[in-house]
C-alpha cells in the first residue's frame, strides 16, 4: 500500500500481513501467541490445558520464533487474513465480461466548474493552417498554444472559419506566459498579443509556462534569472486579467506539489491545472494524486514519451507497450494515451500527420485497458523525463504535502 502525503494514514505503525513476511519484521505479543502458547485451541478459543498452569504437553516455538513467518499461525491480531483485493491477477486470469459497452467521459470537471476535454491537440512545431483545421474536422476542441511557440498567428488562422461560424464556445483554447515575462506589464503584454494572434477573444485557461523567471532577452541557451519577478507578482496580474474576462481560468506547468501548495496559500484566484510531463515513465503519481485533492487537475504533456533526433522514443517503441497493444488491438500511441486518461488524466499529444492526430483520438472512449495490459505498463514507471534542461533544477518529488509516517519496518 503507497501513501501519496496528502492525508495522515489510518494504517499507520499496524502490522499488515505482508509486513510480517519482510526480513525487518519484529514480531509482537498478542492473544494468538498466548494461546498458542497455553495449550491447543478447542476451536471456540478455549485453552485445552487444565488450570491457568497450562498442564498440556510443551509445545514447539512459534514460526515467528524459528525465524519465519507467522501470518498463517497467529490469531487475534487484528489483521485482515480473507481474500485479497481484487486487483492484478495474473497472466491466466479472464477479464470479466462487459454488460454493456464502456463509454469513457470525453471531458473532466475542473474545479471551478469549467470542462476541460480528456485530449487535446499541441501545437508546438505547427507550421500550416490546415493542421489545425483538420484537427478541428476530426473531432479536437482544446487547443494547447504558448507564446513560446512562436506559431499563435498560424493556430488562429486555422481557427478562424470555426469561430466566425458561432462555435467558440465549443473549443478549449490554452496559452502560456514564457519564462522571460513574468513581471506583471509583461504577463498582460504577453497574453493580449496571444489574444490578438489567435482571435479568439478570450483564452480558456492560462497557464505560467515554468516557474523559473528570466530578464528579457534570455534564451534557452543562456537564461538570464530575473530575481525582481516572484510569482505572487505575475499571479496577480493574471487574476486581474480574469477579473477583466481575457482570461476564464488559470493554472501552471511544470509546477513541483511545494511550488503549487506556496502559491495556493497566497492567490485569490485559484490554480485548476498544473501541466506537466505525464506517461508510464513519469508517473509522477504523489503530485497527480495530492494536487487532485487540493482542487488541482494534472494534465499531460509529451504523453507518448519524446524522442532526439539520433535515439528513437524509448517509450513509444518499449517492447513491453508493443506486446500489450498486439494483444489489444491498438497502436502502441493508443495504449499510452488511454494510460493517462483512464486514471482520469487528461492529455495533450501532439502531430502534424493527420492519420496519427485521427488514431489519438478517434474511438478512445469505447474501451479501457485490462488489469493484466495496465498493471504491466505501471512497471515501466522509472522517474525518466523526455522535456529535461540543462537550466532546470527539479524539485524533490517528496517535497509537499503531509509528511510521510514513520517507517513501520526495522530497516
């Protein structure tokens, strides 16, 4: 059993009956090891001895006592010794049979109330118009953008004919601030060229690109911090921003859970989103579960793992993903995407081939992985990121939240 920080466990300091299995395990006095050690049980918990001196034969030490396990041998601990919970159950197990067809939700409920589509399209490295308008024709209505893309103008364009035709409403559009304004003139700089680029006349959510501020004229290259630019500051330019209807939400990316709770603890408007790297090798799954109940949806960036230009996606072509998709019937982009969502993960994947944004999308709420093809794809987590600089230092994935209990096991 895992303990993501958020609340103070139930189960802290007992004894389970897999800790008694573990080479740290003290064992401990209880009613069960009395009696055994009184004499034999008549079945309704009564010693068989004669007396309180227990005239039986002697009897042999406890497994506990000979260095071994005593779970199947004690009674009285207050541990549950019935069926384990259903869960993982092997390579031979059958599935259960559908009653009905599964029909997966398309959208999630952020916390202020707002809906947010389970996949989005990225548009980093989009260079033509007609990307996003046949994105649009197959089904796609939230939009990932960035200043930092330098591709607003294009993504609007391909925007254009679906708004003038009265369907704003109908899409998701994100922005985010860069790194290089965070000082509050240049937060309402930033999002009002994006406004004017994409021609949308209001951003959906707003997003502050990275936590980390840099002077103007900076570059991923050579960043430049601006230590004049806390984010308390630039947060409250973009809750004015809201205040004046540019704006309908907003949220972070590449936020750790310590950086998110010290903004929360300060804002009047709150965060519902942190964007950050999610997939089968970043879980990241303390930060996804305490933000959640904090009010704080994880989204997914680079869902499908990232690949250089010398060394192939080591995610995307795992062997283990391969097998597992074969069995299903799906693409190994499929298996990954439904990963995320099925944990009620939303995701943004990007493509400029209209064939791989069609197999992203297209059927991926009609059906669900299994235990055995999902519990294989949670061994690959390995804390391994694809978006890494040599300019960010990333927080300890243990910072925040309630502190972690004590250790129950002698280590």
């Amino acid at each position: 059993m895992s303990h993501d920080g958020c609340h103070e466990v139930a189960w802290k300091g007992q004894a389970f009956p897999y800790l008694m299995h573990h080479s740290g395990f003290h064992s401990t006095e209880n009613y069960g090891s009395l009696r055994a050690r009184q004499g034999h049980s008549d079945g309704h918990g009564h010693s068989s001895g004669h007396g309180s001196g227990g005239h039986g034969a002697a009897h042999a030490p406890l497994p506990s006592q000979q260095g071994g396990s005593d779970v199947h041998s004690r009674a009285g601990t207050g541990t549950w010794n019935g069926p384990a919970p259903r869960g993982y159950r092997g390579t031979n197990a059958t599935a259960p049979v559908a009653t009905g067809p599964v029909k997966e939700p398309d959208s999630v409920r952020l916390s202020n109330g707002v809906r947010l589509p389970m996949i989005g399209f990225g548009t980093a490295m989009v260079k033509d118009a007609q990307v996003i308008k046949d994105a649009l024709a197959l089904g796609y209505r939230h939009f990932d953008c960035a200043w930092f893309y330098g591709n607003e103008e294009v993504v609007g364009a391909g925007l254009a004919d679906f708004i003038a035709g009265g369907k704003r409403d109908e899409l998701f559009i994100t922005s985010k601030v860069w790194n290089t304004h965070h000082r509050p003139a240049d937060v309402r700089k930033s999002v009002e060229e994006s406004l004017a680029k994409l021609g949308c006349g209001h951003l959906d959510l707003l997003l502050v690109h990275w936590p980390e501020a840099w002077l103007a004229g900076s570059s991923m290259e050579d960043p430049k911090p601006d230590n004049e630019a806390p984010i308390a500051d630039m947060w409250a330019a973009m809750e004015a921003l809201v205040e004046e209807g540019k704006v309908k939400s907003l949220g972070v990316s590449n936020f750790s859970l310590k950086q998110v709770e010290q903004l929360i603890a300060g804002c009047r408007v709150r965060p519902v989103v942190n964007q950050v790297e999610l997939h089968p090798m970043c879980a990241q799954r303390k930060l996804v579960g305490v933000l959640y109940r904090m009010g704080v949806q994880c989204v997914a960036y680079s869902p499908l793992g990232g690949q250089s230009v010398v060394k192939p996606n080591e995610l995307l072509n795992d062997e283990r993903v391969t097998a597992i998709a074969k069995e299903a019937g799906r693409s190994n982009a499929q298996m990954l995407i439904k990963w995320n969502i099925q944990r009620g993960v939303p995701v943004v994947a990007k493509t400029s081939h209209s064939e791989r944004a069609r197999e992203n999308l297209e059927g991926m709420f009609d059906w669900k992985l299994s235990y055995e093809q999902k519990a294989v794809m949670d061994t690959l987590d390995a804390g391994k990121r694809f978006i890494d600089f040599s300019w960010k230092v990333w927080a300890d994935p243990e910072e925040g939240g309630v502190a972690k209990p004590s250790k129950v096991m002698g280590l």
